[in-house]
C-alpha cells in the first residue's frame, strides 16, 4: 500500500486532508508523513495569505507548487528557502501586507532573524527608526572584515542557506534604490549601502569619515584608534645601509673607506634593538705594521667587518618620520694579512672592541608608510690590536645613507582591509 496527502484548498479554507492508502506499496514511514505534513501546514498558511490580497491576480496553485517542490532539510530552512522564492515577486507586485506575514511567520519559525537584510531596508523605506540599527553585532558584522556571522560573507542578500541569484539580485535593487533616496551621512545610507555595493564600498565611505556621528562612524574609528596602538607599540625593522667610514686619530692612516651592511630588529613603543653587520672596503692609504707569530709584516691590506648590537630609544615618531638614537657595541676587525701572505690556511685579524652610538632618522612613504628613506650617523670608539705593530688606536665616524622597511604585521593588514591608508 502507498500513503499519500489529499489536500484540496478553496479561497484558503481546507476541505479535506486525508491519509489514504493504495494497494500494491509500502507504508509511508512516520518520518516522511511528519515531513509531509509539515509542508501541507505552510501550504495552507500561504493559501490563506493569497486569500486575503483582495487585489491578487496572482494563481495561488502556481504559489503553492512552488513551497511544495522546495527541498526541505529542516523547518526553519525550508521557510527561510520559501520565501525567498516569494517576497521578491509579492514586493514587486506591491503585495507589502503578504510581504510582512511572510516575514513575521519565517522569524517565528527560527530562533534569530533570517530576512535580517530585507528587514532593514523595507524599514528604512517605510521611514520607521529602530534602535537596532546601532546593535554592536549588526554594526560589527558589516564593518569588520573579521567578523564572519551571517552579516558577512553571503549575509549581505541574507543567503546563509546558500547564494540565491534572484534574491540577491532583488536585495542590491532594493538597497539601491533606499541609498539613493536617504541622507548619504546617515546610518541608513550605510546600511543601503552596504547591502547595495558591499563591504569595501562602506568602509571606503568611513576611512573618509563620511558618516561623522553616526554609531557606524564611531564603531570604525575605535577599531581603527586599537589598531594603530597596537602599531606604536610594536614594529619590526630591517635595512640595507650604505656610505663612508671615515678614521681619525692614529687611523687616520688607513684612509676613508667605503661601508655597506643591514640591520634588523624590532621596535616597541619607545623602545628597540637592532643586530648591525657592516663590511668596509678599500686597501690602507699607508702601509702599517702587524705582529704575526713574533715576526712583522708589512701590509696595506684592509677588509673591515663590525658585528653588534645596537640598543635604540625612540625619540620622536610620526605618520612620516621617526628619529632614533642608539648605543652600539660590537666586535670590530680588520683582516690585515690574507692566507696567501702568510702561506697559511687563513688570515691574521685585527680585533678591536667597538663602542659607539648615533641617531637614525627616517622619512617613511609607501601606500602603508612602513618603507622609508633614511640617514644613519655613528661614532666608533675604537683600538686594533697590533700586538706590537703600528698603532692603529683612534676612533673613526660612519655616515650610512639607508633604505628598508619597519613593518607591523596583522595590524597593518587588518588596517588595509579596512582601507585606512586609502585617504591617508
């Protein structure tokens, strides 16, 4: 025997529901019978709203095959998938009174607001103000990008279900059409725009402080404020440097030099350090001498290295400059005779305790304003250990012109998604 459903509606009245059996079938499982039931349940209550459109040419079978041949997974889906089918062609047609009990009934079906978008815009349209327009999860959801409720990603046309081409089609018309017709700095052309053109067109909107007084406005700066403290208080920073070693004292000798190396380090809001590493080229201006195993030689050789740490505080800092100063100390050297002089396997150095310290200043640009041009001046106090050769005390002065990067990893990211360097 097979089960089946009679159901005959006439002008919303239910005539008859029977469960009848067929010969020759199986019965239908108590599962699929309350399945069943259920849909004939919306069946009747849309028939019922049909009825009372007195103006209606609508054809309420044609209204019911659709809700009847939805896939159904559960019951507050099937109502939200349903009426998605049907307010576009009821709003369109001006059936508003249909519109709104289809919404009221959907919302008393699911434990949350599933038409949320066509909500706020029918009642920005209507000109009715609601206190939930500021609500700290609506406001939220369609500001920050790292909030993924159903506000965001398919919630701008309300498909959380699954995209549905029409309605959203329907939703950005609609938003459209609310955008164009309220104050363009009010919390209601935010929400229009929003559901019209998207996330990236609002927050474009408020990077430029469109909406100045608004909840809207206020909710964007206070992320933006967090972000950019975050920013002071924390950086990395890397640099290429380039420039001139220039000796005094009794280094005078060996003459200028040209010096090149990087940096890297990180950066607190006042506080930092820096691992340095140069290398300084360029043979002696005049020959010196340098104790090897008890026997002198004579060399103009000269390939100069520093390795250290340079400790900064941060002096002044701003959207375009930043000024440093620092205090290095580092192991300073000079390879003075090469392996082939000495017809050994490697070279003689020179070794020198360098102490020094300098400023930095930074000139920042880029769309972020991390990448920055900068000048670097240092003074070295310094002593190579001839062992009794030529003395080479004396301190020496680094003028380095540098280029590099002083980042702020998520925060600059998260910044950028929100367009705050757009207008900056």
């Amino acid at each position: 025997m097979v089960d089946a459903i009679l159901v005959s509606v006439n002008r919303g009245t239910v005539v008859i529901i029977e469960r009848l059996k067929f010969k020759g079938g199986t019965p239908m499982s108590a599962q699929a019978f309350r399945r069943t039931c259920c849909v004939v349940s919306l069946t009747i209550l849309f028939s019922f709203l049909l009825s009372k459109e007195a103006s209606s040419q609508t054809d309420p079978d044609s209204a019911m095959h659709r809700l009847l041949t939805a896939t159904r997974l559960y019951d507050c889906l099937d109502y939200v998938r349903n009426s998605r089918k049907l307010i576009p062609k009821f709003y369109t047609e001006g059936k508003i009174d249909s519109v709104e009990k289809i919404v009221d009934f959907v919302n008393s079906k699911c434990s949350f607001s599933p038409l949320q978008a066509f909500e706020l815009l029918h009642q920005i349209k209507k000109g009715e103000i609601t206190y939930y327009w500021c609500d700290d999860s609506l406001v939220e959801g369609m500001i920050l990008p790292r909030f993924y409720s159903y506000y965001g990603s398919f919630g701008r046309h309300d498909s959380w279900i699954e995209p549905s081409h029409e309605y959203n089609l329907f939703i950005e018309r609609l938003a459209s059409e609310v955008k164009d017709s309220v104050d363009p700095t009010s919390v209601a052309n935010a929400i229009a725009t929003y559901y019209a053109v998207g996330r990236d067109s609002l927050l474009d909107k408020l990077s430029k402080g469109t909406y100045q007084g608004t909840c809207f406005q206020a909710r964007y700066d206070r992320e933006v404020d967090t972000l950019l403290e975050k920013r002071r208080n924390f950086a990395n920073n890397w640099s290429l440097n380039a420039g001139a070693w220039i000796p005094g004292g009794n280094l005078k000798r060996l003459g200028s030099k040209i010096e090149i190396g990087g940096q890297a380090g990180l950066r607190s809001r006042h506080y930092g350090a820096d691992v340095t590493f140069f290398a300084r080229f360029l043979n002696s201006q005049q020959p010196y001498l340098v104790n090897h195993r008890d026997s002198l030689y004579e060399t103009d050789n000269f390939l100069g290295t520093y390795f250290g740490l340079d400790p900064v505080l941060r002096v002044y800092t701003s959207w375009n400059t930043s000024l440093e100063f620092f205090g290095g100390i580092g192991w300073d050297g000079i390879m003075a005779l090469t392996a082939d002089d000495l017809k050994e396997n490697q070279g003689d150095y020179l070794n020198s305790l360098n102490l020094n310290l300098g400023f930095t200043l930074r000139l920042f640009y880029g769309p972020r304003h991390t990448r920055y041009w900068g000048l670097q001046a240092r003074y070295n106090f310094l002593n190579y250990d001839t062992d009794g050769g030529t003395d080479l005390s004396g301190n020496s002065l680094s003028i380095n012109l540098i280029w590099g990067a002083m980042g702020h990893g998520w925060t600059d990211d998260y910044l950028e998604r929100l367009h705050y360097f757009d207008h900056r």
